[in-house]
C-alpha cells in the first residue's frame, strides 16, 4: 500500500531472486561450542527443535556423536522426535573427517530410520596445515576414506572445509574435486573465523561453482559464516547471490567466540528482499527459547528481536507515528521509521516518554492505554519526564494520572 512512498535503493541493480534458498540451524550444535552458553537439557532442545520447524527452516544440526555417548544419546533423541511427531525439518550431524566419527552418526540412523546428512569436516588453509603438520596427501586421504565409508553407510555427505575464506585455491580444487568423486553432494564453504568480506564471500563461492562444475556433478554449495567482522549477514547474502543454496546461522548469533551467522536475522533479512517466504510470528519465541537454554541473554538494542527494536523516546520520530496512527494506519505506523514491520514478527511500535520526548508522546501514551490526555495532565507527566533522566516506568506516569 505505502510502497510509492518509499523510493527503494536496494533494488538498483539487485540481482536475481536465487532459485533455492535453504537454511540450515546449527543453533544445537555449533552454537553451543560458545564459552558463554550453558549446554540446554534434552527437554529444552527439543522444545528449540520444534520452533526451527515452525520457523520452516530447511535442516537442523542436531550434534556432533562422535564426541562422546552423552551427544549420541542427544543426537538420537531429537532423532527420534522427528520422526515421531513428523517435523519437517530434515537433520544433519557433524563428524570430523574420519571413520569414528562417521559410524555414529550411521548407528543412529540405523537405529531411529530417520536420514541424517552426514557433514565431515576438516582444516584446509595453509596456517591451519602448518599448524597441525598437515599434508596435502594427507587430507586427501582422510577426505576419501572418511567420505567413501559413509556413502557406503547409506550416509549423505556434505563435506565442509574449515577457513575456507583462507585456504589455497590449489589446496580447495584437489580436496573438493577428491570429495566429490567419493561421493559427497554438497561443499561447505566455512568462514571459521569470521575473515571474508562481502566481496571474498562472493569470490570464493564462484570458484568453487567452477571446480564443482568441472566435476560434471550435481553438487549444492554452502556458506557457513562467523561474525568476527560483524559481516556475518552481508556476507551470507552476497554468498548466496554468487551461487551458494544453503546458508548456516545460529539463533541469536550463539557461537564459539562472537559467534554464528545470526539465524534469526537472515529469516528476516530473506524475506524483507523476496528471497523467502515465511511466517516469522514464532521469532521471538525461537530466540527466548534459545537465550533462556543457554543463559545467552538479549541485548535490549538487538535488531528486530531487542526490547528496543521498535520502541522510541524521541519527540521528532514519536511525532511521525503517532500522526500515523491517527490515521489509524497500522501499516504507515510500522514503515514511517523502521525499515521492518514490527507487524512480521508480531510486535507493535512503542512509543515512551522520556527526557527527548515530546507532549504528543506523552499523548499517545495516554490514549493508547485508554487514559484521558488533559491538557494539565500531559503538562505534569511532560515536565516530569523533562526533569528525568531515563525513559519513565509505567509507574511513574501513572502516578500523575492518580495523583
């Protein structure tokens, strides 16, 4: 309805809607390797579940088993719930790349019936070779036995490259061409720490396009990002606009250092640009159920899911909304000073009364609550909220309405 109003840049030269975009969660999993987070019970991780499904996110990472019988018996119970209540979701599991890691995740598939992307993963850039001594033959060979044992598990493989943004072109065109012909169907483009700018994203995704496309294989690309940078969005989109179909995140952006891809964002980042279709009503119940889980609290100022995210003090943008909503015109209210409906994820603009407001914020607050807006009665509570030095509490005014 107000689109005529907006003149939108973003669509200058944007490029095509890709034809797939998937998401996979790795809240579970890789999100948990943070040092902050406290590891949520079984209990809470199914209820987590069961709201990456009601958000249609395409995969969840549901452990990795090779680390130990206390991740199996995890892993196998979200298994099992999958399968028991029909979730959607599909699952996938981690393993390093090697054998032990592999049978697990083969057990459980055996045990549950349920299918489970089998997602290897393994160093590939110089520093981390010259660290841990490692080969060129040697990952080659790691590569193939690992991924050949899990085809012939039945496995799906995606193999997945650790500081990819970092490794040798020469390095990333042996291993993935070795991986491809043992049998794996999607390569895992992983930012590890958080090094790629937009444009490196986008560079390293075109030329794995090229290596998979020597192949002649039919082989999906993902992009696993960390927000050392703070790019972790842009560059997960600018991946996906170079060739990428999978893109990885973490509610709340939880996560070993400053974490994952935020999961939570890129929805909603996905659908503000047309590249999903979503129904983001259960956001904030995902993202509560995640930071209650793990002890991983919510910065008030946190986009889009921040108490603060649609909430204003300020007379001169307060002004404009409250105008809108004398118009009654909820759509007006939600884009006249946000660039994202508070209405996508079943919140409402706020308007607070505080020292920068003006008298038509204490107004609407008023009136919102169904409260008379006297003038004398707005002069008190806009002296007291001049004289203040936060936001007032509901408290506060009412005690000038009850005075």
């Amino acid at each position: 309805m107000h689109e005529s109003l907006i003149y939108d840049w973003n669509a200058i030269d944007a490029p095509p809607v890709p034809p797939v975009v998937m998401l996979d969660d790795e809240t579970l999993r890789d999100g948990l390797q943070s040092p902050s987070v406290r590891t949520p019970t079984i209990e809470e991780k199914i209820g987590i579940l069961h709201l990456i499904d009601a958000l249609g996110i395409d995969t969840a990472d549901i452990g990795l088993p090779g680390a130990g019988p206390h991740v199996v018996r995890d892993a196998e119970r979200l298994a099992r719930e999958i399968v028991d209540q029909k979730l959607r979701v599909k699952a996938n599991c981690a393993a390093r790349t090697h054998v032990n890691d592999v049978r697990p995740i083969a057990e459980i598939v055996q045990r549950t019936g349920l299918d489970i992307e089998c997602c290897t993963f393994i160093g590939s850039s110089p520093i981390r070779q010259y660290t841990e001594g490692w080969t060129l033959d040697w990952l080659l060979k790691t590569t193939e036995e690992a991924i050949t044992f899990a085809v012939k598990q039945g496995l799906e493989v995606m193999y997945v490259t650790e500081d990819t943004t970092r490794a040798h072109p020469d390095t990333l065109r042996a291993i993935y061409t070795c991986a491809i012909h043992a049998g794996a169907r999607r390569i895992c483009i992983a930012d590890t720490v958080g090094h790629a700018t937009p444009a490196g994203a986008a560079a390293v995704v075109r030329f794995v396009k090229s290596v998979i496309a020597g192949t002649g294989a039919d082989v999906g690309i993902d992009w696993h990002g960390h927000r050392d940078r703070d790019l972790a969005i842009a560059c997960s989109l600018a991946a996906l606009d170079a060739g990428a179909t999978r893109l990885h995140g973490a509610a709340l952006g939880v996560g070993e250092r400053v974490g994952n891809t935020p999961m939570d964002l890129l929805l909603v980042n996905l659908v503000l640009m047309g590249y999903r279709q979503a129904d983001l009503l259960r956001l904030h119940d995902y993202c509560d159920a995640v930071s209650a889980a793990t002890d991983v609290p919510i910065p008030d100022n946190y986009p889009v899911i921040g108490r603060d995210a649609f909430r204003t003090a300020t007379g001169v943008h307060a002004a404009a909304v409250v105008k809108a909503w004398k118009m009654g015109d909820r759509a007006l209210m939600d884009a006249v000073y946000s660039a994202i409906p508070a209405s996508l994820v079943g919140r409402e603009q706020e308007i607070e009364v505080g020292p920068m407001s003006g008298k038509s914020n204490v107004v609407f607050w008023l009136e919102k609550r169904g409260l008379p807006s006297t003038d004398p009665l707005v002069d008190r509570v806009f002296q007291k909220a001049k004289a203040s030095p936060t936001v007032l509490t509901e408290a506060e005014i009412l005690a000038e309405v009850y005075q």
